[in-house]
C-alpha cells in the first residue's frame, strides 16, 4: 500500500522552479501538512558531494559518467531519506527528480531514453515514481537575462540549443505522462496560483484514492 505522496518540481535552468517549490512547501504546513522537501542533485551527504562534481565548470565530463553521477546521487537520496519519509507517511517534495535525467541527459545529451528508462526500472522501485509533477514551462530565450544574472554552473553554461532540447523534452515526456502538468511561468503569483489549481485538480480527482489518502491520518479535508 501506498504510504506517501511524492510530488516532484521540474523546468529547465532559471524558470524560478525552486522559488515555487518554497512557496508550495510553505502552503502544505500552513494547511498543518508534514511536507520535507529534498532536492536533487544531492540532499545527502554523498549526493552532496556528487553535485559539486557535477556543477564545477571548470571540469568536463563525459555524457554517460554524467548520467551515472545523477543516478548515483539519485539511489543515495532513496536509499537514506525517500524510503524512511515514504514509511513516515510525509508528503515528499522534490525539486528536479527522474524526469530532470530524461530531459537532460535524455533528450539534452542525446543518450537513448530506452537506456536511461531501462537502468531506472531496475534501480528504482514503481512506488517512487512521482503521483505528481509540476513542470514550469518557459522557452529558454526568455531565461537568458536571469542565467547571466547568475554565476551559471557547468549545466547553466550549455547553449541554448541544449536548453531548447532539454524544454523540448520535458514538453514530450508531458505528452506521454499524465502525471506531468505543464504551468506555463508567469509572474511568480501568477503561476504558483496555477500550481495550486492543478494541486486542487489532483487532490479532487483522488479523493477516493486510498492509496494515496489513506495514510495521511485525519488531514483528508484540511488537504
Ligand atoms: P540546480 O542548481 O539544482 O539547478 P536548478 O536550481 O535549476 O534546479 O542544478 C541542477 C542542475 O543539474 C540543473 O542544471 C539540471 C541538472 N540535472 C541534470 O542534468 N540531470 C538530472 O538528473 C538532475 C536531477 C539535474
């Protein structure tokens, strides 16, 4: 049975994905919801050591060690914190999580979508896939300004054609998974609101989900 809910933020580089991701946080525990959130690359020790390999840009690294660098982080993350808070009954967070690999290293790198799907399926239980996914949809030319605000990391420094794949792909993999709800970025008000409709939406349409409800103790209507 399941005992969580996993709820997972997604978006390429500057659409303000972790901006959103506080402010969601921050409405689950003013509705009294025991919410953690976890991001990734990293949220543990290992994985935080991983992620410094991963954004140094002085360093270059090859497509496929890349990859296994965010699995690694990955399995270290379910490992240590996702399986303990999923047995704890939280409501799990994450700001970019599988589908950040499928959109990155998938369409972005170019590395068959077969392969990274194979390694997941072996490595990584159903139960962990996300019940919901936010993906804050903004075309890269419209991020620019906000990434050379920025000191960008070696992900950050790509081209923009490796930024347009990446949008591409999150846009595909939303066609091919329901779980996936585009929010086309706007002000920051603007599209939380619409987070919180499409919350609402999945809240309503699993009402009668025990699955998913039935260990949230006594919060059903506060949901
Ligand atoms: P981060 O600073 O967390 O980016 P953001 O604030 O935009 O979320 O850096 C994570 C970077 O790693 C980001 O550029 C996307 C990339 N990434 C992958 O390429 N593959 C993955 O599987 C994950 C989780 C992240």
């Amino acid at each position: 049975m399941k005992k969580s809910i996993i709820i997972s933020f997604e978006g390429i580089d500057g659409c303000g994905k972790t901006t959103i991701v506080k402010k969601f946080y921050k409405y689950l525990k003013k509705k009294k919801l025991d919410a953690i959130v976890l991001h990734e690359p990293g949220s543990t020790h290992v994985g935080e050591k991983i992620r410094r390999i991963l954004l140094n840009k002085n360093i270059s690294i090859n497509k496929y060690c890349e990859l296994f660098l965010y699995l690694a982080s990955r399995i270290q993350l379910i490992e240590e914190k996702i399986k303990k808070y999923f047995d704890k009954n939280k409501i799990i967070i994450l700001d970019r999580y599988i589908d950040s690999t499928f959109a990155y290293q998938g369409y972005g790198r170019k590395i068959p979508l077969k392969f990274i799907e194979k390694i997941h399926k072996k490595l990584i239980s159903p139960k962990f896939i996300p019940d919901i996914t936010f993906l804050i949809d903004e075309k890269p030319e419209n991020l620019i300004k906000i990434l050379k605000n920025k000191k960008a990391d070696r992900i950050e420094k790509e081209s923009i054609e490796f930024q347009k794949r990446v949008r591409k792909g999150y846009l595909k993999l939303a066609t091919k998974n329901k779980r996936i709800k585009i929010i086309r970025r706007e002000d920051e008000e603007t599209t939380f609101k619409k987070v919180l409709k499409e919350w609402e939406t999945f809240l309503n349409e699993n009402r009668g989900n025990k699955k998913i409800f039935s260990k949230i103790k006594g919060k059903k209507q506060n949901i």
